[in-house]
C-alpha cells in the first residue's frame, strides 16, 4: 500500500468527454444544478455584484488529458475540440438541469470558411405540472483546409450528437433529471499523423437528483451517477495511401462515476459530506501485417478506481468574508487483468513480449499490476470582501493528489527494438507504462481577487505548485527507476514547480463602448533533472474593444502568442514532446498576432445572427500545444487555418 499525505490517447477522451462535451446544450446544466444545490436554500436578498474571475490557462492538477484546458476561443480545424467564436456550444452556454415553464427550444446553425466547417442544433423542452421532456439533435462536418502560404492540411470529421432526457421538479428544488446521449464521430483525419480515426462513439447515461429535507441541520441529499461507454477504431490505410505495414487499433473505455452528499447548515457553517466513486476500465489491441492480425497489446484490461470521502464546509466569520475548508480521503485500486497476454506477433519480430516482461524489462517491475494506494487531499481557503461587497480577495492553500491513469500505468505500444541510430528508429516509437509509479502529490499556494464598480471589471490570480511525483512522459536513458537506455517511451515520477499568473482587465465607457485584455504567463520546471517540462503554455494575452447598443454589437480581438523558449523538443535528450521531437525539426512554436472581429445582429427579441472574421490578416502560425488528439510518441501541431469567415444564426422560442 501506498500512502499519498493510455492511449494519449487513442482512449483520452477528456474526462467524459465527447459524449458530454456537445451534449451540455441539454445535460450539462444539471451539474450546475448540483453545484448550486451544495447551498441550502436561504431567505431571499438583493443579490450581491458579481465579482469578476479570471479564466485558466493551465491546470497544473489535471493530469494529461486536462493540464491544458480545451479552448473554445481557438479555430477548430488547428484542434481535436474546441472550436471558432462562431461554435453553437461555447463555454458557459448551458441550460438549467430544470427547463423553464412552457415550451422553449433553440434551433440554429452556422459555418466557417476554415475547413469548411458547418454545424446545426436543435433542441426543445417541455415543462408542466412538475415534469419536464427534452431532446436535442446536433450535426458537424469539416474537411481539409489550405493554410496561409497554400499547404494543404489534410483534416475532416462527420459528428452526430443525439440526446433525449426527462425528469421531475418541485418548487423547493428538489429534482431528478436522467439523460441519454449518443455522440457519433466518423471519419476523423488528422494532419500529419501516421494513422486517422474510422470512428470514435460514445453512449451515456446520467442522472442527476436532489431531495430537499428537513431533517435538523441537513438541507438537501444529493445523487450524481453516469456511465459512459466509448469504442474507437484507428488505421493508417482507409483515408490515406499505405506506407509501411498495415495497422489497425481498436480501443474501448467505460468511465463510471457515482457521488452522494449530504448537504446542510450549522449556524454559520454550510456544510456537505459525501462519498465519491470514479472507475476508468480501458482495453485496446493493435493489429498488424496483411491479416491484421493481433500485434501488441495496448492496455490490456486495464482499470483504475477511486472510492472516496469528502467533507466541505464554508464557516461565515462575518457578513464580509468566510474560510472554506475541503478534506478528502480516496483509496485507489488499480489492476491489469491482461498482465501475461500472450499470443500477439510483431511482424520481422516474433512473438510480442507480455505487458509482465515488458514492465520488468524497463522498469524492473516484479509486480502483478495490481496497486493500492490511499491519498488524502485538503483545501484551506480565505475569503474577505470589501468596498461594499463590489470586490473580494483570497488567499489559499492546498494539497491536491492524482493518481496514475490506466495509460500512465498500464500502456504497451510495442515496436521492433531496431533501428536505434535512426532519428527515429521503430524502437523509438515504443511506449511502456509504469505501473509503479508514484501519485501526484500537488502543494498549492494562490492568491487572488476581484472587483467591479464605476465600469471597471478587475481580476488577477497567482499561484506557485510544488509537485512531489509529478508523472512524467519521457525517454528511457538509465534513470533512476528505469532499467533501460534505448530511448522507449517511459513514464517515471520526477519533482516538479509549477507556477503562473492570470489577469483580466474591463472598462465600460459612454454610448456602449467597452475596452478589456486578458493576460496569462505560466512557468514549468522539472526540478529533478534540471529541465523545462514539455507542453507549457507559452505567454499570452488578449486585446479587446467592443460596443453594443440595441439591436447590435461588434467586438475585436488582437490576440498575442509569445515564443515558448523553455521547450522539451528532442528525443534523444528529453521527452520530445514539444514540436515533433526529431533533431532539425523546429524545437519552438513562434510567437504570433492575429485579429479577429465579429457583428452581432438581433433583428428579433428571440433571435440573433453574427458574422465574423479571425486571423483578419492570413497570418501564418502553429500553436505550441499538441491537440491533435492521436496516439504516437512524436508530436505534431499542424499550420492553423488562415483567414477564416463565420456565421451563425441562433433562433430560441
């Protein structure tokens, strides 16, 4: 036992991902609903100013999938998610988990010149006599795109997104809501990888409920189940000529999560003690040669799960500010079902290793896969207003801990141990999880505030995280805990300091005019081997001027991307991760501008039609954070789109 005081994947879907992440038009709101039930009900007041906050750029606590937020302020075509400012589903745009009384619905669609992207949505609710229906239907197709200097970048996908859901609500906001959702992504190409994606569907279910009481000091009882199923198919002929040997990949993953609470008030301490469940299963095989036949075994039935306890309270010291603690105890299990899989054959090979002896052979590991570890997690956090509750600032502490996911753990790409002087050879393509590896132990500390009074909007956070066991992707070379020097892709646990500063800034003027800037700077060192840690954002910041008056408003955007200086770009000396990872290959992704504008038009109450314009000035660029969302050890960050024209048109009843 251990105590804590992938596929990148083929599999990493982002959390709940794709299943979800089109589907908050209509489910997504429920989770707000939950969050928002954590407070019981108090007596009606004028509502307080809402203190600005600013947004994150990275999240040093979220593990590879989640490290680097996905953006919906990025073209679509230069990512994996994400989409233009013209997208139908940007962030924040969700709906309460309970509709609104009547009939309601939205209809709308829109495109962008860059990929040829197009998209269409439309969703409807019934609410009466305490029921409530929903359904929701959404369409996306993009293809290939030219980038500024006339590159064809080949890209494409075909999205289908279906979700219907019912429910019951009481006017002291209990409710209980459970949805279904199918999202279909077919025919996915990706520019510059070695393979492309026939399809990537996801099947969910979830229920979301709360129970108001009176049972003493407990307000309300909260539970929160999903289940999501995702089946994914990779090969490297069915949209691209066959160069080397034929292969397939197929990956299936269930993400199960379940979480109960009990939500009440002491006093001054509203208080929430709950049980928390997350299981991520995940099998994959690769097949190879003229039959396909079965060649390595990617994660060989793999699963992490996490069983735990948390206890949150917020303690009003006064009417003006408040601490907010957090403790949280999770006992991990992880195992590997497939330990000594055998039968697979690597063609000019012979019979692929099991993942038992390739553990060993890296790392030494003379375990069965199967690990428990018990981590303990709390938060501490001040909170004071002032100037009439139009700002407030904070100061906090806390000790987050993530244990290894089934990638990090259990992986197994295995190539042919040949080729070592090539740049690359097939060895290098090789991809070994550890399954011994340490959790992620984060010590963070931030501070933070905002404000906003006489047509400004203030925000600024910093923070500074001490990591112990930061988990690592990274090249074999003979360090401590690796037992080899070929320069496979391993996984080892390294100390880490992470820190970065987030800024926001607006200003309303006259006649509707307004003027704003975001600022993000964010800083990575692995202070084990001295060195930078791969994939840091580099330094940015956004320019903003808008106006808005009746039925109009325009907003521009000059967004500015330093050069990332601090890179971990080569194989043969780190991980490689940053740009593609070969010697004469550009290390660094160059800082650039671009502009954007859009023009908002509500010709009805109910309806609103914007046109816009990003990268005004076809500017050549690449962003330095890989989103390409496929599995191989050498990254790529195709050229983005250049001038790019949207439009959207959103009709709501």
């Amino acid at each position: 036992m251990r105590v804590g005081c992938g596929a990148r994947t083929e599999i990493r879907v982002a959390g709940v991902g794709i299943g979800l992440a089109l589907t908050g038009i209509l489910l997504a709101g429920t989770a707000l609903a939950a969050d928002a039930a954590r407070k019981p009900a108090a007596p009606a007041a004028t509502p307080a100013p809402a203190i600005p906050t600013t947004e994150p750029l990275y999240n040093p606590t979220g593990g590879p999938d989640q490290r680097n937020p996905f953006r919906t302020d990025i073209a679509q075509c230069s990512q994996w998610y994400g989409g233009p400012a013209g997208t139908l589903t940007p962030a924040g745009a969700q709906p309460p988990a309970v509709p609104m009384p009547g009939i309601h619905g939205m209809v709308a669609s829109g495109g962008s010149s860059a990929c040829g992207r197009w998209e269409a949505l439309g969703q409807a609710s019934i609410f009466k006599d305490g029921a409530f229906l929903r359904a929701m239907h959404y369409r996306e197709k993009a293809s290939s795109y030219t980038a500024p200097g006339g590159a064809n970048v080949p890209y494409g996908h075909e999205r289908s997104v279906y979700s219907g859901g019912f429910g019951f609500a009481r006017p002291d906001g209990s409710f209980l809501a459970l949805d279904a959702t199918r999202a279909e992504k077919h025919d996915i190409r990706y520019a510059g990888a070695p393979l492309d994606t026939r399809y990537f569907d996801a099947t969910t279910l979830m229920l979301r409920s709360r129970l108001a009481v009176d049972m003493g000091q407990v307000r309300a009882l909260r539970f929160n189940a999903s289940w999501t199923d995702f089946d994914r198919e990779n090969d490297n002929f069915s949209y691209r000529p066959l160069v080397g040997a034929a292969t397939r990949a197929r990956f299936h993953r269930q993400v199960t999560t379940l979480d109960a609470a009990a939500d009440g008030r002491s006093g001054a301490l509203d208080w929430s003690l709950g049980f928390a469940f997350r299981q991520d299963h995940r099998d994959a095989t690769r097949y190879q040669g003229p039959a396909l036949a079965a060649q390595s075994p990617v994660v060989a039935d793999g699963t992490v799960s996490i069983y735990g306890l948390v206890a949150d309270g917020k303690y009003a010291l006064s009417a003006g500010n408040r601490v907010i603690v957090q403790a949280k105890l999770d006992i991990v299990s992880a195992t590997l079902d497939g330990m000594d899989r055998a039968g697979l054959v690597t063609p000019g090979f012979g019979a692929t290793p099991t993942p038992r002896a390739l553990f060993a052979a890296t790392y030494g590991y003379g375990g069965s896969g199967a690990e428990i570890e018990l981590n303990l997690g709390a938060t501490l956090r001040y909170e004071q207003d002032f100037d009439a509750v139009r700002g407030r600032w904070f100061a906090g502490l806390k000790r987050v801990v993530r244990t290894a996911d089934p990638r990090e753990r259990y992986f197994v790409s295995f190539t042919p141990p040949s080729g070592g002087a090539l740049n690359p050879g097939p060895i290098h393509r090789t991809w070994i999880g550890n399954p011994g590896l340490e959790p992620e132990q984060h010590h963070i500390a931030e501070l933070g505030f905002g404000w906003s009074g006489g047509g400004w909007e203030i925000a600024g956070r910093a923070y500074g995280d001490r990591v112990t066991d930061f988990i690592l992707w990274d090249r074999a070379r003979g360090q401590s805990g690796v037992t080899r020097a070929d320069l496979v892709n391993v996984f080892r646990n390294v100390d880490a300091l992470i820190a970065g500063l987030e800024g926001k800034l607006r200003y309303r003027l006259a006649h509707g005019f307004w003027l704003g800037a975001d600022g993000w700077l964010t800083y990575g060192e692995n202070l084990t081997d001295r060195s930078a840690i791969a994939q840091i954002p580099a330094a940015e910041a956004h320019l903003r001027a808008g106006w808005a008056q009746g039925q109009f408003d325009i907003e521009a955007r000059w967004r500015l991307v330093a050069t990332q200086d601090r890179v971990d770009s080569f194989f043969r000396t780190g991980s490689g991760t940053d740009g593609t990872g070969l010697a004469g290959a550009p290390a660094r992704a160059p800082g650039f501008a671009t502009l954007d504008a859009a023009l908002g038009w509500k010709p009805l109450p109910n309806l609103k039609v914007t046109l816009g314009v990003e990268n005004i000035f076809d500017r050549r660029y690449r962003e330095h954070i890989e989103r390409t969302d496929i599995d191989d050890p050498f990254t790529f960050n195709p050229t983005a789109p250049g001038r790019s024209v949207y439009a959207r048109a959103v009709g709501r009843f």
